[in-house]
C-alpha cells in the first residue's frame, strides 16, 4: 500500500505539534510497512542558511519536476542523512511556502522598510507578488483545472479574530495544491492523507484527478484557533476537505465532536487516531530534575490565545504571592508575546518570569530537564503532545481540561484553562510536596505505554485498508 500524503510541516521544517505528529505518524507507517510518499512545502533555504535543528533532517529529496523561480545550488538541495532512516517513505519538497502562524505585519514591515507606500488593493497585490518572487516563491496565476475546481474564490482576509495568517497564504495554498497536482500525474498510490486546512484543496485536486480515496486529518479546527469567530474561508476550505473526504481521522474525541457538531460531518465518517510521544533515548525516566534552590515551571507551546499563556501568568501571580523561590517560563513565540510581556510587567512578576522564544532541537530537551513541572493551560487543545514530552523527560504536568489529551492521560492534575486558583493551587502542591511529585513521576511509565506511533500507523493503516477495499 502506498499513501500520497500532504501536509505543511516535517522536520526540520517545524514550528509546533503538526511536524512532530506527521513525523511519528509517518515513522509509524514506515515500521509496518505502508510506503508514504509525503509531499512538504517548504521554501529552499538561501544561500548560507542553514536548516533548523531537529531531531531528524531531510535526505536528498525528489522534488517534483516544476519550474521554480530559480534555480536551486546542490548545497541548497542536498541534506544530511537524517538520523533515522527510512525505509518506505519518499519526501518531495514542493516550492510553496506555507506558514500558517506568520503575522501578516511581516509584509508591511518590509514594505515600511523599503519606504514605500501603497493605496490601491492592486498594488499591494503586486508588492506581495515582488516579495514573493525576491525569495524565490513566485505565484502562478494559471491553475490545473482539478486545482481550480478546489479552491473558492478570493482571498484569504489578513488577520482575523483569535489567529493571524500570512498576507499571501491562500496564494500559497494555490501553490502547493497546484504542484501536488503535477507531481500526482507521475507517481502511483492508493489512497490520499492531507494533514489540516491548507493541505485540504491539495488533497481533493489530487482526489479529483486520480479517484483515490482521500483522508483528512484533523489535529486543528479553526474554532480552536479563533474561538467563536472563525475566518470564514478557512473555515470553508475546512469543511470543503472534510466533505470531499472519504475518512475524516481526528486526534482526539473533543476535536471529533467539534467536527461532528460544527462541521455536519456524519459520525460513521469519523475515526478517533491519537497522537503519541518518542521516547528520548536512554529512557531517563526515573531520573530526578536537577537540583536547585528555584523550582522551574514551564509553559511550552505556541504564545497565542488558544493555549491561555495569559492564564499561566495569571496563575503564577498566585503562586509567587505564596511561594517566591520560583521561575515561570514562557518558552515559544506568538502573536500574544508582547501582550505577555506587558502582562508580567503589570502582574509585577519581574524576576520570576522568563520569556526564552521560540526552541527546537536539543534547546527543547534542555528545558525540559530543567523543569520541575510543564503545566499546558490550554484554552482549546485538539490533543497536545507536549504534556507527552514533559513525560517522556520524567516531568510532572498539569493540563487543561478542553484538550484532547485529557481522555487519555489519567496519573495527571488536571484543571479548567480559566480556573486561575485551583491552577495555582495545584503548582502549589506539586512544588510543595514530595510524595506528589514522586507518585506522578512513577506513574509516567504507565501513562505513556499507552500511545505510541506504532499503534496509531496502525490503525490508519485499517482505515487505509477500508477505504481501498469499498473503492
């Protein structure tokens, strides 16, 4: 059996929990046997840069045979051997650039920069275009017909309540469809698996073209990104994918009822596949944290209303009032950094209050190792793998009661995101009292025996299999 599979996210190319679910789920494939042939987006690097640091890197891809806006070095091409060798997967880099989380302020910041300004809705069309092209990510205004069939019309509004998307995403969106596409033609498979929104109109081009069955996995939905004010066309690109779909896998059964109730898709349509967690190496489960006179509890994750960073700092205003030998870290990037930062500033927190940006790689094992407590105060989570890292690093968690991984997490303190007393209540504990800590450590082994990739490839494997027997 060979998958067709599409999303924006693979590492090294990585900037939350989709790259590390598409890489433990393709891994997972990988191990029992199912060929992935994973189509990713992602912008060749300029000369001189280099990939981000992560736990696997890319090796010599076979890029789809397009035309790109220029021509690329072997240097810019060639990658490492990953650290993990697959067997059955093939990456193909397509050049689109798909940044879901990027602030729409980065163009005018440019344009700001070149000291030019524009008035007409044409004009800064073509400003996009010209930036576009200066970094070798030309639109092509002509689209394959499956592509055009696809795609509503107009563009994508800059912005939008809750979440910021990227000026020209929706071009990109075009893009990539568009490439995926032409690569279809000339590769053989069985079944299509798009990984969220932006992979959706790729996926049902390709659909349209080929009659595979189409699978849609859903680890995001646009309410928990922009809570009850959703940006009506992604919202639509959303419900066009899960309506094409023949299957439509969601991570947890809180996601599956959002998609069930917001979305109309009928419940026999949906399957329930959880995320799971790689263990580090060497298991280091029954490691203590290293001692120190300041207990670290840490907020890992993207800084954006979805995940409640707000809360966190609230809570910890609580917490030093009672307790004042402890450091607060905010370890990510978003577009609520500098409302955080203002916040701590009111909160008067000063020194117990750390904002490192965003980390990868062996950054991301260091701050866990550091940390004598993860706490995820989530506002709307579809699962959330990070509570399985702080895990994994012999970490003791708190976690949201609106996330997905709530259903299968149980030696865990859990809270409502908005509960900032019961939340300070419950820090308070775990960095007061030993025997708590010991027992939700010892119980680390247990909880995450319960998930790994294996299990979850697997039964998208028996979805797979489903779908091509009924074709």
């Amino acid at each position: 059996m060979r998958v067709f599979m599409l999303g924006w996210e693979f590492p090294p190319y990585i900037s939350g929990g989709l790259g590390t679910a598409c890489y433990g789920l393709t891994r997972g494939l990988d191990e029992i046997g199912v060929q992935v042939c994973f189509v990713l987006p992602t912008a060749i690097p300029f000369p001189g840069e280099t990939a981000p640091e992560s736990h696997v890197e890319l090796r010599t891809p076979r890029d789809a045979p397009v035309e790109l806006a220029r021509k690329p070095s072997p240097e810019d091409v060639l990658r490492e051997l990953p650290k993990y060798e697959f067997e059955n997967v093939e990456i193909h880099r397509l050049e689109a650039k798909l940044q879901a989380y990027a602030s729409p302020g980065d163009v005018y910041d440019e344009l700001r920069r070149l000291k030019m300004h524009v008035r007409s809705q044409a004009a800064k069309d073509l400003l996009r275009r010209a930036l576009a092209e200066k970094n070798g990510l030309t639109y092509e205004a002509t689209l394959e017909p499956e592509v055009q069939a696809s795609l509503p019309q107009g563009s994508l509004v800059m912005g939008g309540a809750g979440i910021q998307y990227d000026g020209d995403l929706l071009q990109q969106v075009h893009r990539y469809a568009n490439l995926s596409v032409r690569l279809a033609k000339k590769e053989a498979f069985d079944v299509i698996h798009a990984h969220d929104w932006m992979t959706y109109p790729a996926a049902t081009a390709v659909a349209n073209l080929t009659g595979k069955p189409m699978v849609a996995h859903v680890h995001s939905t646009e309410f928990d990104r922009a809570g009850e004010h959703p940006n009506q066309q992604v919202y639509d690109i959303e419900r066009a994918g899960m309506e094409r779909a023949a299957n439509v896998v969601c991570v947890s059964h809180l996601t599956a009822n959002i998609v069930q109730h917001r979305y109309g898709v009928p419940k026999d349509k949906i399957t329930v596949v959880y995320n799971a967690v790689e263990l580090s190496n060497g298991n280091n489960l029954n490691l203590r944290p290293i001692e120190r006179d300041e207990k670290i509890v840490l907020f890992l994750g993207r800084v954006t209303m979805q995940k409640g960073p707000e809360y966190f700092l609230q809570a910890a205003k609580k917490v030093v009032e009672k307790f004042d030998k402890v450091r607060f870290v905010l370890a990510g990037s978003g577009d609520m950094i500098r409302q955080c930062i203002q916040l701590a500033a009111d909160l008067r927190l000063g020194r117990h209050v750390a904002f490192t940006g965003f980390l990868r790689g062996s950054d991301v094992d260091k701050i866990f190792q550091m940390a004598d407590l993860y706490v995820m105060p989530s506002v709307s989570e579809p699962f959330g793998i990070a509570p399985l890292e702080a895990l994994s690093h012999n970490v003791p968690v708190i976690i949201s009661k609106q996330s997905g991984v709530s259903e299968v997490l149980t030696h865990v303190l859990k809270v409502d995101f908005w509960d900032i007393d019961e939340m300070a209540n419950k820090i308070l504990a775990v960095l007061r009292h030993e025997p708590l800590q010991r027992t939700l450590r010892q119980q680390a082994p247990f909880e995450l025996s319960k998930l790994s990739w294996r299990d979850s490839a697997q039964k998208l494997k028996d979805v797979y299999t489903r779908l091509c027997a009924s074709c």
